[in-house]
C-alpha cells in the first residue's frame, strides 16, 4: 500500500470515530438488556431463605429513541423478560411477584442514554385469572372440574408418572412443584393448572423457553381429552375421568 493510501485510511479512520463520539447513536435492545441484567443484580436483597430479585422494571429513554424503538416494544418486553429469568434461573434468585418490564420517555435523557428504575412488587407468579364463581346474595359458589384430570408424562425422566389436577397445580424444576420434571430448559416454576368455569386450563409461568400445547406455543391453553403438552424436553399428556 502507497504511503499516500495509508494517510489517507488513517484520516477516514479518525474522522469517522470522531463523528462517532460526538453524533450519539440510538440506542440498542442490546444496551437496553445490559442495563436490565446490572439494575438486576444492584438490586437483589438477600433473606434467611433465599436472594430477591426485582421483578417490577422502568426503562426510562429519550423520546427520540423510544420513537424509534417503538414498534419494537412489544416483541422486546417478552425478550427482555426471558433474558432476566434466565438469569435468575442461573443465580437462584427468586421473584416475588410476575416479571414486568415497561418503557417510558424521559424529557431530561438525549438520545443514546437511557435510565433503569427497578423495584420488588408482590404478586401471583404467572399471573393466573381469578376463579369463576356464582354469587347470590351473599354466598358465593365456586364452580368444581366437570372432570378428574390427570397429566402424565410419557417422555423424560419422570416417565409414567402422573399427578391428579388441582386449581393452582404447578409444574417445574423446582422440587417444591407438584409436578417435578427434571429436565433441560424447564424452568423453576415452569407452568400452573387453573380451574375456571369447570373447565382446566394450563398457563405458562413466564418462562424462558415457553409452553406448548399440541405443538403450537401458548400463554394458556383449555385443555382437551388426548392434548400433548411440550415443557422443556418432557412430554406430556392430558387425562380424565369423568
């Protein structure tokens, strides 16, 4: 290469990092999920029990860049979300309450900085609907199962095994869940079974890698005579008797 090339690369080189110092960029999901995952661990309160960590998170940004994230939200509040649990997952942390992560303007931030506010709000994990009931007067009826239903797992390492539904039911690696499954990418408290108007229902519980029911991923899912449930690599099967 001529001398007179190489000055001149040299010179586009430092012209072009100088615009970069001074011409801020908008920012990036990836930015976004370094700040959440630092904001995680500034944050997490250690007990007799267990560590704590924030489930409740603000993503504070200039409004320009909120702007031009805008149409993105949506789909990176779910990302995000995974990402955190997992790193919980990974530090056996534990959540008080559902993970919830919100984006919001800032007047005083300029593009390319943003701000995280984190915070432990109490909740039901998994965000489970309330039961249907029958009022008259003042007694209140809740509506049982029509059916006896039963999962039982026909591929993992609790083959054969089963439980009896019940409302509220959980299932996941952790050994606290009524249903244990063992498994790769099951999270701690993976799913619930919920009963509402006679009928079971299972929902997901926030977690990493996601519920399937009959091959289609769901947040929640009525559940059907013979439907195959996909958690982690265990498969399931949903039962009843009426």
């Amino acid at each position: 290469m001529k001398i007179l090339e190489k000055i001149e690369l040299r010179l586009s080189s430092w012209i072009e990092g100088v615009f970069r110092r001074r011409i801020p960029h908008h920012i990036e999901p990836v930015d976004i999920g370094r700040a959440l995952l630092q904001a995680l661990d500034r944050n997490r309160q250690v007990s007799l029990a267990c560590v704590y960590a924030p489930n409740s998170f603000v993503v504070y940004l200039s409004a320009d860049d909120l702007a031009y994230l805008k149409s993105l939200t949506r789909t990176l509040e779910g990302e995000l979300k995974g990402v955190l649990q997992e790193k919980a997952e990974k530090d056996q942390l534990c959540f008080i309450g559902p993970l919830t992560v919100v984006f919001q303007a800032d007047s005083e931030l300029t593009r390319g900085k943003l701000r995280v506010e984190a915070a432990f709000e109490e909740g039901e994990i998994g965000g489970a609907e309330p039961e249907d009931v029958v009022t008259a007067d003042t007694q209140v009826y809740r509506r049982s199962p029509s059916s006896i239903g039963f999962l039982v797992v026909n591929q993992g390492r609790a083959f054969g095994g089963g439980v009896p539904l019940r409302d509220g039911l959980t299932i996941g690696r952790n050994m606290g869940c009524d249903l244990v499954l063992d498994e790769p990418n099951v999270s701690r408290i993976h799913a619930r079974v919920v009963c509402r108007g006679g009928q079971w229902f299972i929902e997901d519980n926030n977690s990493t890698n996601g519920l399937l029911v009959n091959g289609e991923r769901v947040d929640s899912a009525l559940l059907r005579f013979g439907d195959e449930i996909k958690i982690g690599t265990a498969r399931l099967v949903y039962r009843e008797s009426l």
